[in-house]
C-alpha cells in the first residue's frame, strides 16, 4: 500500500498575463514550424492553447530541424510580451523564448497525408473525413469542435440553473418513438430491437416524476439520403416541461436558452469565432409566425407557390429567414401551427384552429434547428389521436401508463447539436460539425 | 408576423424564506393527501421541491375530496414558516395555505397500481421497473435520479473548468474497441454495424486535437449473464488525458474529480442524501495497492488463495474495500498494475515490471467503478501488441493513423454512472440507478 498527497492543481490553464518573464514549462504537440539560420519558430498546441515559441539555435538544447511537426514535446522557455497577428495562435500577447525542449514521442511517417500547418486545409470533405484524426488538429476544425463542445456544456448549465434534470434515456428501445421506416434493427439477444430515434416518450414520461427535464445524447435516424442537412447519427438536445401558459412557454425558454449560449460563446470561444470569421446574434426579442403565413409570405413576395402544402420545403425556410432578418431585424424565427397531419401523434391540436397544432419549429439562418410543441397530456386524448393515426395503442402501453395515472400540460423540443454548430460556424454541411460523421456511405473511422 | 418581449425569469427555483407571509402559485402534481374534517393536506411535487400545502374546508374554492394523488394542479397560497418532520417534505420549514386550487387534469384511473403514496415502495425489482413511469414519482426514487444527474453535471463542470473539452463520438461503429463477443450487430442500410462498447478510440484519437477530452453518454455490451452488477446500456463517464508524469496524472485527476462530485452531492443533494439516509465519503489522500499485493492480503487476511489469478474476483474487490476502509482508513481504493493478458491491446506495459501494465482499478464501497490506464503512443508498439494478442491491424487502420503521425503519451480511465450512483444511494443492484434499465430480459419500458 502507497499514499499520496492529493496534488493543487491539476488545471491546464495557464494565465500567461501573470507569467511575464517567468520560467515555465508546458506540454504540447507541435502544429507548425519555421526553422531559420538563427532559430526559428514553432507552435505548440496544448489542450487551450497555440502558443508561438521562438528558438534561438546558440542555446537551445537540440536542432531545430529534429522537432517534427506532430511531435510531442515538453519545453522550458521564458514567457515575454509579444504582438502577434496571426489569429490561429492563442494567445497572440506572449511567446516562449525556449531554452530547452524535450522530445516525447516523434512521428513514425512525416509529413502528414494532409497539410495541417496551412491556414486553410483546402480538401474535400471525404479526404477531410476519411484522415479525421489527423484534419482535426488543424486550428479551424479545432474551433469548430470548441464551439460545439460549449454549446453542449452551455445547454446543460443553463437548465440546469432554470430547475430542470438531467435525464438519460435507453437508446435500445422496442418501439420508435417517431413511426416511420427510418429506424435501426438491432439483434438484441433472440429478439429484435430498434436504436431511439429520439427520447421523446421518456422525456415526457420523466415529467411525472421532475416537471422539467432534459436530455443530451445521440440519437439515430436510418434516412436512405446523403444530404448535407442529414445524419444518421447526431446529438439531440431535448427539452420537456410543464406549461403554465400554454406552448409559449416553450418559446420563452428556448430563446432565452440560445441567448445564454450566444453570449457563453462570445465569452468562451471569442478566439474561436474570430478564427472562423463569425458572429452569434444578439437576441432583443422574438418572432413569431404562423405556419400558413409563410407559405403566404413566400407566395407574395416570391412568387413561389406552396399553399396547400403540409410542411415547409427547405427553399421556404431559406427564403423566410432571408425576408425575416431583412424585414423584422431577426435572426431567428419561431413559425407555429404545423398542420396535423406533418406532426407526431402526441402533439396537441389547436382547439381554436383546426387541422392545425400547438407546435412549433425554429428557423435560424436559412434552416429549421428545432422542433417542438405542447403535447397530449389527457389519457383518452391519447387514444382518440392514436386511433384516428391508425396505431395500436397496445403496443404504446408502457408508455401509456403515464396518462392513465395524471400527467399536467407539458410540452418540449429538440435542438440538432450538429445543425446549430454548423450554422454558427458558417459551414455549408452539417457533417462538418460532427466529429465522426455516420452517413449511408460513412461508419469510418 | 408577432413580436413578443422575452420574459424575465424562467426559472423554477423559489426562494421560499424571501416569500413567507406572501402569496405565490405553484403548479405541480399530488404526490399525496390527507382529507381530515376541517380540511386537510397535500403534498405537491415540482420540479424542485416537495411542498406540504394545508387546505381549509371553510376557504377553499373547492371540496379537497376533488384532488386526486397525481392529479396536476395550480394552487395559490400563502407561505408560512412551519417545522415539518417528514424527510421527503422539502423544503421543511413552510407550507402553503392553500386559497384556491385549479385542477389542471386529473388521472383517468386511481389508486396507482404502485402505492407512491407510502415511505418505501416495498415492491420487488421486476414491478418497480415494469411500472418505472409510476415508480419514478415516489420521493426516494426520484433522488436516485437527482443524484445521478448531478454526477453526470458535475464530472463535466470538473473537468471542463480544468481544461478538458467535451467531446461526442460515435454510437454506431465499424469495429468494436473492446473486443471479445459481447457487442450488438446492427443493420446498417446494405452492411453491418456494431454499437459501441466504449469511446476508447475516439478518445484517443482526440488527445491529438484537444490534449484533454472527456464524454458522458451510453456505451452498449451484450452481455448475457444478468447480474445485479451489469447493465446492456449504460452511461460511461470518460476522459483521456496527455500525461505528463505517468499514469498517476490519471489517479490524481479522478481523485480530484471525485472529491469534487461528492463535495456538489453535499451542496446540491443533501435533502436527497438524508432521504436515502446516505453519505458520502471526505477524500483527504490517496492510496493505492498492486494488483498482486491484493492477492496476498487477501489470502493471508481471509484465507482465500486467488493467487495465480490474472484479474479481481468480486468477492477479493468486496474484502479489500472493507479492509482499506478499516486498516487505511480510505472508501477510495486505486489498485494497479493489472496483468497484460486481461488488459486491452492499447494498455502500455510496465518497463520495470514485465507482465504488468501501466493501469489501474478504483474500487468504491466494494466494487470497480473504474478502470483506467496509459495507452501506448508510439505506432511501432500498437503493431507488436496487436500482432501479440492476434489482432488484424487492417481493420484498425483509420485508428492507427492518429500514431502513425504523432502522438504525446497520454492515459484515461472511464467511470460507469450507474454503478458509482447505486454505491452512493446505497442500493444492491445497479439497475435501480438505471431511469430505464436494459438487459436480456427487458426492453420496456
């Protein structure tokens, strides 16, 4: 038996301001290099960091020219103020005057099947894809994972802080929650299972227990089309909760919800976006529109016909957002009342507008990023819908169950991590913003 | 086209102490209910609290007969300080004179077929789970879930306050990570898929973008045997880490980590740790033990000869926590230096001690609640391990790229949520800290 003292600090954030002059050492890979006759420089990335050091060939340790790009490598330098312009490098107010590096592990193969020290990777998305560990070190689709990573933590926190629980939710299920052909078999032990195509039933069951929750975590969708707004496998983040005042609600909590992430990222990843060459809104207030208006909006002033068609098409929703920011000072769209037909049988009709129902879905810079709703809450309202939907309610019973013994007025939504990662970066498919992609020609690596 | 101005707070915490003597409304359901003569009491659950309402018959706008258990309803009140005894009341130092009740829905059916109504469920595992979407309402139940929701919040407030980045990797994979048969096949449209067993690759791979990464979300083993110990689907709390001084980086960063989640417990949770009539422990050190130490206690100790063996029997993990606990005074307990034939091919091996792996085991209160270890880094050593242990190095080949190309030494570990909840609740089986729990035989809800 051996015992140690619990270390201070185990953080690697470094506040370079207090450092000035000092000696330190850190620990990175190496993401790029310049040797010269004097020296040179490299850049050194750490997990919050690309550091620039300079080496000076009369002192350092070793040559120049053994430091690989790719190598891990522990240095000790001095921290001196410096002005750099280079927007990939973080921070841009110091440099490290290196005065020894040790190399920890050197690369096998060099250089890199891909150039990662450029400023822009420039290759198509498969090459991107197929070489992922090694296109994700580069500083642009490391910023982007950033952004996404604290979308996700910011979703978390800011419910979390507003009453509601995290939940976490089988993702082997025995029945869709969704309906439809686009659901994953699975051989589960000798029976048949299927892979959730969201949590939506047990987020609504977990009402009866905590009034608010939500869920972050994969779900699965077996679409046959490999469009850049699709994935077969992506992060849902999932609200559910009791409404006092109706479906609004809903439309409440989620503005203020993208507001808190809007200003975490401006707060958090200000490096991040700058590298991108992006913003964030800035939200003042919301927007609501009625699903017919649009169709009526795009009719008018486009002179492209949809009335009479039961969903948005994706040129509608990239239209209404152009019209929306333009003519209502809004980057985010909230359009209501989606006939009942195009929605899942557990939403809730609109007992002032029939054929229409209490729900919703949010547009943000040309694409739908959210759908939601206020769901059935009453028993027999459940089997009336199911009914009238042509579903076997015997095959829901579990679900069921929840009705049968109370459940209040609630409703929810579901926010595409992917779709709003990609929207904020600027990128032009969604897969880009998914560390791993899975599409229907895609399970690698 | 509607405007609306964003509404000041969402939240659903109440201040109760800043609202004694004043009239609030509440909306929550009748988790129980006492009709006396003069009237009586409810005890309404929301989302935070738990809250003891007294209604007088002479005021009240309707007959208290009219509220059901589980009803949904909105009451409006006046707060009143107030001693209460009842543990599952929170908070215990007000309740609500109730003036008017609005019933919002009411339960189709009543009583619940489970009495959520009593201080113990005191029903037998299969019933609890067969009818999770009532069980879930009872008090003690629902802390259960509220401490595994703060575990789950907690690990990555943690870790990203320490540099970690959170990362998403992918559920539906082409090759399993931990080998062995007990992975489940999935049809992925014209091929086959398997589900993840563990993000251990992705993981490592992203130590070559971010240093420091961690995940939380669910990892699938088909294992058949149905023990009080397994789970088929459960959350696995991961990180993986550049280590700069060896694989104890990993057991000071967990130890740190854990001391951090227990110490929020006691902030956040301490009405649900009194229900359980649960603590958790203070951790002022560390201690650890070799893997072949624990043998040689536990023979000489107990009489019980494991040694030979290559891993820790359950019953060797039980005696030695109980042991540690009594003679080191730790509820914490790292073993290492596991065996190289029971640890997987990317565990790095001990230089100074051959047959021995550079990994460890933390047992909790008698139970692995992790495993974790240094990787290999250097490509050269993956391919002499795999060819050792048999493997196909083809078939890990956009894996392997991440070493090929450079990577620093690095380590993680993984920390199943169910089974560090169930040792802190106190529970016998880990699928009672499982909101919907999966194994051979059951699929619902």
């Amino acid at each position: 038996m051996q015992e140690f003292t619990i270390v201070d600090s185990i953080s690697s954030y470094i506040n370079f301001d207090e450092k000035i002059d000092s000696e330190i050492t850190i620990t990175g890979m190496v993401q790029n290099s310049r040797v010269t006759g004097w020296g040179g420089f490299i850049i050194i990335r750490t997990p919050n960091n690309n550091i620039q050091c300079v080496l000076d060939r009369n002192t350092l340790n070793i040559e120049p020219e053994a430091i690989k790009v790719e190598a891990a490598i522990k240095i000790t330098g001095i921290v001196k103020s410096a002005t750099i312009k280079d927007i990939s490098i973080v921070p841009r107010n110091i440099e490290i005057h290196v005065k020894t590096v040790e190399i920890l592990s050197s690369p096998s193969e060099n250089p890199l099947p891909v150039d990662t020290t450029k400023k822009e990777l420039n290759i198509n998305l498969n090459t991107n894809f197929d070489k992922r560990p090694l296109t994700l070190r580069h500083p642009r689709q490391r910023a982007i994972f950033r952004i996404s990573s604290t979308i996700f933590n910011e979703f978390g926190n800011f419910l979390t802080t507003n009453g509601f629980t995290r939940i976490c939710s089988p993702k082997i299920v025995k029945t869709g929650a969704e309906g439809g052909a686009n659901i994953f078999k699975l051989d589960y032990f000798e029976t048949n299972a299927y892979l959730a195509q969201s949590p939506q039933f047990y987020k609504q069951i977990m009402i009866g227990t905590f009034g608010r929750v939500f869920e972050e975590a994969p779900v699965f969708r077996a679409e046959k089309h490999d469009t850049s707004r699709h994935l077969n496998e992506y992060i849902s983040l999932d609200l559910e909760m009791i409404l006092e005042n109706g479906f609004t609600d809903l439309i409440q909590v989620e503005t203020k919800l993208l507001k808190h992430i809007f200003s975490k990222l401006n707060e958090l990843c200000s490096n991040e976006l700058e590298l991108l060459g992006v913003t964030v809104p800035d939200i003042e207030k919301i927007v609501t529109i009625k699903f017919d208006d649009v169709h009526d909006i795009i009719f008018k002033e486009f002179n492209k016909d949809y009335r009479g068609e039961k969903d948005l098409a994706p040129e509608e929703e990239s239209l209404i957002c152009g019209y929306a920011k333009k003519n209502w000072d809004t980057e985010l769209l909230f359009v209501t009342h989606f006939p009942t037909v195009k929605r899942p049988f557990y939403t809730m009709d609109d007992p002032d507008d029939e054929g229409k129902t209490l729900s919703f879905d949010l547009l943000f810079r040309g694409m739908e990023i959210t759908t939601g709703g206020q769901r059935l809450n009453v028993y027999d309202d459940y089997l009336k819908k199911m009914k009238s939907f042509g579903l076997n309610t015997e095959l829901f019973d579990s679900y069921l169950q929840s009705f049968r013994y109370g459940m209040p007025p609630h409703g929810g939504l579901g926010l595409g991590l992917e779709r709003l990662t990609a929207l904020i970066c600027g990128l032009s498919n969604v897969k880009e913003a998914s560390l791993f992609p899975r599409d229907i020609n895609r399970l690698e690596p």
